[in-house]
C-alpha cells in the first residue's frame, strides 16, 4: 500500500533530486502521483490528491524538477466521461465559411 505523501513533501523530495519513479494514474476522479513506487501525493487530509487534468499534474511534475514520467495508467480513464472535447477545424462540428460568402469585402 502506499504512503500518502503531501504536496510539499513531494516538492522537497523532487528539489533532493530524490525522485527516481513517477507514475500518474488516471480515475473518474482525476489524476493522481505516485513517487519511488513508495508514496502517492496527498492532500492535507491525507487523501490522494487529485488533479483535474492531466496537464496540472504534469506541470507539477516537472516544476519540481521531474525529466520523465515513468508510467502513466489510463485504464479507469474514459475521455467519453470529460465533459470537454477537443474539436479539430476540419471536424463537422467546426465553424465553415459559408458558400458563396467571400472573406474579402467587394472592392467598388
């Protein structure tokens, strides 16, 4: 089982240069850290912190001096459940221009 670790423990272990195992696990609640296969960072109360996205918990990551990401566990993760979707501007959901409408004003 493992250790619950607060957030500021987490940083002084990464400024020690003491992390040598990162592991971010995705749930229906958020993401959460793992450190050295020993701890997972909590919050006060001693719970698994969750970051909201992905990204935040990257960042964090890498703010406390973290180079790479051994293990990222997507399996209770289902982007179907995120209420954001990320559109591409060629997918049918992007705006077009309409037809016959011009993006250059009629010079007179």
């Amino acid at each position: 089982m493992l250790k619950p670790l607060l957030i500021e423990g987490g940083r002084l272990l990464g400024e020690a240069g003491a992390i040598t195992y990162a592991r971010v696990v995705a749930s229906p609640s958020g993401f959460t850290v793992e450190l050295n296969n020993t701890f997972i960072v909590a919050n006060r109360q001693k719970q698994p912190r969750y970051f909201s996205r992905s990204d935040t918990a990257f960042r964090w990551l890498q703010e406390i001096g973290v180079k790479a990401v051994n293990e990222v566990d997507l399996r209770d993760w289902a982007l179907a459940d995120k209420p954001e979707q990320v559109t591409s501007p060629t997918s049918r959901n992007a705006k077009q221009p309409r037809r016959g409408t011009s993006k250059v004003a009629n010079k007179k």
